[in-house]
C-alpha cells in the first residue's frame, strides 16, 4: 500500500519546469517523474545507464529490464 498520496498541481508543475525536469540530452537530462513522486504499491529502481552514464529511474522491473535490452543493444 502507498505510504503517501501525492498529487500533481498546478504549483508542482510549474516547480518541476523551474527545475529543468524532462528537459536536457544525455548525462544532463533531467527526468519530469522520479520514483518519491508517484504512489506505488509496486517495486521502483533506480540504475545506471552505460550509454548514458545517468541515473535511470524505473517505476517497474519490466520497464528496467526493457531499458537494459535496448541500452546493450546500442552500445
């Protein structure tokens, strides 16, 4: 079960757009969603990218396992 409820406003939006978030390429973007900012019941991860070599979050293992399939594939 969620531990907290969290809820996008307005505010929050403009916040995260002040941040830089969902903006910038490669080691410097900066993603618009990390795993504190939406309520699981599920597993998140975080994991290094090496064609990147960035923090990645993922808000499940399937998504962290298709990332790793594709981030090989292009080394």
């Amino acid at each position: 079960m969620a531990k907290r409820k969290r809820q996008i406003t307005g505010a929050k939006i403009e916040k995260y757009i002040k941040e830089g978030r969902g903006q910038g390429i490669g080691k410097d973007y900066l993603p618009w969603l990390e795993i504190q900012d939406v309520p699981s019941e599920g597993r998140a991860t975080r994991g290094k990218g090496w064609t990147t070599n960035r923090r990645h979050e993922f808000m499940s293992d399937l998504e962290r396992d298709y990332f790793y399939i594709l981030d090989f594939l292009m080394r």
